[in-house]
C-alpha cells in the first residue's frame, strides 16, 4: 500500500521538486507527514481528506504515513495538497501508479475538492521543467501561467475528481489551448495627461534612461503622485525574461489571478502604514515577497516619505544597495530579486506650503527643521535625482494639455540604455546609477568645460563628495540621452540643478 508522486515546494522565488511517499498501514485512521512539513502544509493536512471524500473517492480508513523528500528542506506552501492526496489515493489503488509517473502536480484543495487558485505555480512549472518531467497538473485558473514554460505538457483541472479522472485516462480535464499571445497592458496613465511641469517630466526622463532613484518635493496637489505613477510608462519594455521573473514573483505573492505573462513594468505604491514584514517580504504563513520584490524591474512610490516607519525606510538600505532582499525568519532564510527604481514623495514642511508663492507656510521654524531632518534620513544618498515640484497656476492647469505622450519619451530613454548597455557591457553594471562612484568618475568622460562647471560647484554650491559623484552619474546620463560622447558644461550644469538641498531654509531656491 505504497504510492509516491511529484509535488513542488517554494523556495524564495525558485520551485523545488519534492518527492511525496504515502504508505497506508495498520492503525487508527490518521494522516501524519514527515519530512520537515511548513505551517502552510501541515495546515492541508485536515483539508486532504475531506476533499477527498467529497470527490465520490475514498479515503483509507487506516494509518497514513506521507513523507516528503529531499527531507532536509523545509516545504512550503499550500500547492502541496494536491500531490498528497493524489498519492493517498494512488497507495490504495484508486488511482493507476504508472500515469502519474513523469508529471508534477501542484495545487490547494477547498474542503469540498475543488482546486483553488494556487501561489507561485510558474515557478513550480519552471522546476518541474528543469528536472525534465514531461508535465504538470495545476489548477485551472493557474493553467495560463504554466503555459507560459515552453515545451512543458500543462494539465488544467478544476477539482480534485477532474485529476483522478484524467490519470484514469476518462479524461474530461481540459487542457489548455496554446496560451493566448499577452495582451499589451495598458497602464492607463500617460505623460500626455500632464500639463506643463516641464522641469520634473524632464527629471523623470533623466531618471527612467540612467535607473537614477528620485525624490520629488512640493506642496499638496502640485502633482507629484501623478507624475510618479508615469514613470512606469517611459522604462524601457521588459524583456521576456524580465517579464517572467516578475510573473513569478507576482504568483507567488498571489496576485496574478488567471493571467499569463506580466508585461508591463510593475508599479508599487504601498500606504505610509505598511509593516515591515508587508515592505520587504516574509508576511503570511509562507514567505511571501514583499513589496520591494513586487516592484521588481520597475518602480517603488513611496509617497508622504516622512510618514513611513523608520525601520521600514532603514530597511530599504539592503535591496537599494544589493537589488535583492534576503528575508530571515524561524523557518529559515529566502531570498527574493529587488531591484527597482525608487519614487518618493513629500511636502516641503508639516503644513505642506513652504515654498509656494501663493499660500503662506504656516509652520514654525523649528518644526520645519526637525521635519527637514526625517527627510535627509538614510535613504537620501541612495537618490541621485531631487527636486522641487511646483504647483501649476490656474492659468497653467486650465491651459491646453498634451504634453508629450510616453511613447515617444520611452523611445530616447531605450536609446540612452543602449548606449550604456555597450559601454558597460564588461562590467556587470546596466545603468549610469549603479556605477560606484569611482568607477563612475573614470568612465564619465567629462569634457574640460563640464570639469570646470563641477569644480565651481564644489565652491560655491558646497558639493560634498557624494554630491559630486552623484552629479557625475548623472550628467552622463543626460549626455546618453543627448547622444553626446563627452559630457559637457550644459550637461553637468543641468545634473546639478536635480541637487535640491535638504538643509536649506527654502526649497525653491534650492531647486
Ligand atoms: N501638471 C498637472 N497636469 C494635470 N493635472 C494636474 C497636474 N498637477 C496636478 N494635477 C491634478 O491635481 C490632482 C492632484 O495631483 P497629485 O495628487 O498628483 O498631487 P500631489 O502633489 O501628489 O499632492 P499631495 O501632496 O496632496 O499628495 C491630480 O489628480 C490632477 O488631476
Ligand atoms: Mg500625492
Ligand atoms: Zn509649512
């Protein structure tokens, strides 16, 4: 009385197979597994059986043992239920052995046998893929993101009954037709929408061809949050394996529903109350991917920046730093991909109207410095772009819209990529921000006349030395977008007007 079949656990983003082994032996009935079980599987283990019997199935009234191997590995996730039961029923001859053979099976069981959409079923494909099995059974919603594996056989089934059905060969299970070519995404936003601004739509543009992070200042509704939720629209297009990753990624954190391919770059903007947990990965009975992994090849808005928890912003040094989060926990430590470009938002003082020429801040001074100082917390030198958002005036917001629409900004932001992408080729790095600064200041190239603006800087503008670095960074990146070899004097001239000063008393000047 002995069955075994394939099942998938989750590991940081990655799937790793796992034999499942049912023995039914003599005893009181009980269902115990082995094998270094998670919360999230033991928590199936009172699910199996009454999905199984209310599948028109049995289950043995009889001691089952269901051991999981490679059993140093600790197994998570609740895809786990359905190899289970498949195996128990393979162990008492409900099921013929050999059709199993060959096919992983991954998917959650509702109490009534039905196969719930399941987490992370891309990344099981992918595994599954590579430990060269011919196929794997999944729950129907899940079948496009399966689908996604090339030349992986993928099984859809609704319930628990439709795969015993389709390894009794009376198949009624669905397969799926070949996956239907990913709709272009629409992100529903466009530069088009913004009227003037021009000095922040160029920062973004700036910000989008060189991965610079930026933040924006300025008072209540002069715009901000809407720019930012643009910048998504001018990265360049994800590749497919870009796309895959964040597929992944956005399955195992259960929010792609029954789509396939994401191929929009993601936009994540999590509320000023997030845990810890939620920002950076580890939340739920599994470890789930956190914010910064949703926001993974895109952008990560935090707006009202002086409002998030200092740990949360603290915490944000690591994936800023590596572009991946490592997320420790009792269970063991994953590690999930981070590398976005970060957005972040706030108003100039508590009130919200230092700087602007029409309303009068209200704030006292003090409380305008103490303010000024949760801003210039850790997280400033990872930003290399900062600047002062004005509000429109009436004339300005009632005026004629259609700036220039993203499309057309994508198209200099892909051909400033390319450039470094050729430049930096050798080295590892993609992008002018995530040069060191050394290797930032011998690869710039900057002419004599672009030397001189910098060193006048230092004087008078009191450039620190991370300043200048990141001053350097990016002017090559306005001169990629120029199409320049050399960095010029209009270049750096125009890198350091996106050097908005934190300790300053009014922002605008700054600016
Ligand atoms: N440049 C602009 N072009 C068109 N509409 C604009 C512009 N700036 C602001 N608006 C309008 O004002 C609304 C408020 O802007 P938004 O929410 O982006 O401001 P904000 O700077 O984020 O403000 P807050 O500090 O209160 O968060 C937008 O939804 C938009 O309708
Ligand atoms: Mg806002
Ligand atoms: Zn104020």
């Amino acid at each position: 009385m002995y069955g075994t079949v394939i099942g998938v656990t989750l590991l940081g983003v990655h799937g790793r197979p796992v034999v499942v082994e049912a023995h039914i032996g003599r005893g009181l009935p009980s269902l115990t597994i082995t094998g270094l079980p998670g919360a999230s599987v033991q928590d199936g283990r009172d699910r199996i059986r009454p999905a199984v019997e209310s599948s028109g199935l049995e289950w043995p009234l009889r001691r089952v043992v269901v051991n999981l191997s490679p059993g140093n590995l600790r197994k998570e996730g609740p895809g786990l239920d359905l190899p289970i039961a498949i195996c128990v029923l393979c162990a008492s001859a409900q099921v013929p052995r050999d059709r199993a053979a060959g096919l992983a099976f991954v998917g959650e069981l509702s109490l009534r046998g039905a196969l719930v959409p399941t987490p992370g079923v891309l990344s099981a494909a992918i595994a599954a893929s590579r430990s060269g099995l011919r196929g794997v059974v999944v729950p129907e919603a899940n079948a496009a993101e399966a689908a996604l594996v090339e030349g992986l056989e993928v099984i859809g089934v609704r319930t628990l009954a439709e795969a015993v059905a389709y390894l009794r060969g009376s198949s009624t299970a669905r397969l799926p037709a070949s996956p239907p070519p990913p709709p272009r995404e629409d992100p529903g936003v466009d530069f088009a929408e913004v009227r003037g601004q021009a000095h922040a739509r160029r920062a973004l543009e700036v910000a989008a061809a060189g991965g610079h992070n930026v933040l924006m200042v300025g008072s209540p509704g002069a715009g901000k949050t809407m720019l930012a939720r643009r910048l998504a629209t001018i990265l360049p297009a994800l590749s497919r394996e870009e796309a895959l990753e964040v597929t992944q990624l956005h399955s195992i954190a259960g929010l792609l529903g029954s789509s396939g391919l994401r191929s929009a770059r993601p936009f994540r903007a999590p509320h000023h109350s997030i845990s810890l947990a939620g920002l950076l990965g580890g939340g739920g009975s599994y470890l789930r991917p956190g914010e910064v992994s949703l926001a993974h090849h895109g952008v990560l808005f935090l707006d009202e920046l002086t409002e998030f928890h200092r740990d949360a912003i603290e915490g944000l040094r690591q994936p800023l730093e590596d572009g991946r989060v490592v997320i420790t926990r009792a269970a063991g430590s994953v590690e999930f991909p981070a590398r976005f470009t970060l957005v972040a938002a706030a108003n100039p003082c508590p009130c919200g109207y230092e700087g602007d020429p029409r309303r009068q801040c209200r704030c006292l001074p003090h409380r305008v410095q103490a303010y000024r100082q949760k801003l210039s917390g850790p997280l400033l030198d990872r930003i290399d772009i900062r600047l002062f958002v004005p509000r429109l005036s009436k004339a300005e917001l009632l005026g004629e819209a259609a700036g220039e629409p993203s499309a057309s900004i994508r198209e200099r932001v892909d051909q400033a990529r390319e450039r470094q992408r050729r430049r930096y080729g050798h080295t590892g790095f993609s992008c002018n921000a995530q040069l060191p600064g050394p290797l930032a200041r011998r690869e710039a190239g900057i002419s004599a006349g672009g030397q001189d603006v910098l060193a006048r800087a230092v004087d008078t503008l009191a450039l620190t030395g991370r300043g200048f670095d990141r001053a350097i960074k990016v002017a090559r990146t306005i001169a990629d977008l120029d199409g320049a070899h050399e960095v010029s004097s209009e270049h750096v001239a125009e890198a350091l007007s996106y050097r908005m000063d934190l300790s300053e008393e009014s922002l605008v000047r700054a600016g």
